[in-house]
C-alpha cells in the first residue's frame, strides 16, 4: 500500500495548521520530506502530519481491554 503524499498546503489544511507550521515540523525534524511534486511543491506523507496532532498511544495498564472490564456484559 502506498502512503499519500500531500503538499505543505494541504498537509496544512489537513492538520489545521498554517503551512509555516508544516515547515517548522519539517525543520524540526517531525517529518520527513518526501521529495517535491511537478510544481516543485514539497510532498509530506499524510500519516506523518495526521500523528504528529493525534500521535498513536500504545495501551496502558488500566487501558480496559475486554468486555468484562468495559463492563459491557
């Protein structure tokens, strides 16, 4: 499966940011450029952009993980 790339506009868009905001993520090192598209736009992969405002949390001791706990019965 192919990630999508997405220029600093759009990534912009899709974080809810300005695009100085994607360059300085960029710069900072928080994501990786991916190349530039025939405009000469430089290209971010989407999943980048969308975990650096919603980063993946792995589950915890007191995360429930089964009905019982959930207290779904």
């Amino acid at each position: 499966m192919t990630t999508p790339l997405v220029d600093t506009n759009a990534a912009a868009l899709a974080a809810g940011v300005t695009p100085s905001t994607i360059r300085t993520w960029a710069h900072r090192g928080h994501l990786t450029p991916q190349g530039k598209d025939p405009q000469g736009r430089t290209l971010y992969p989407l999943h980048q952009v969308l975990n650096r405002i919603h980063p993946p949390h792995p589950p915890t001791n007191d995360t429930p993980t089964t009905n019982r706990q959930l207290d779904m019965s």
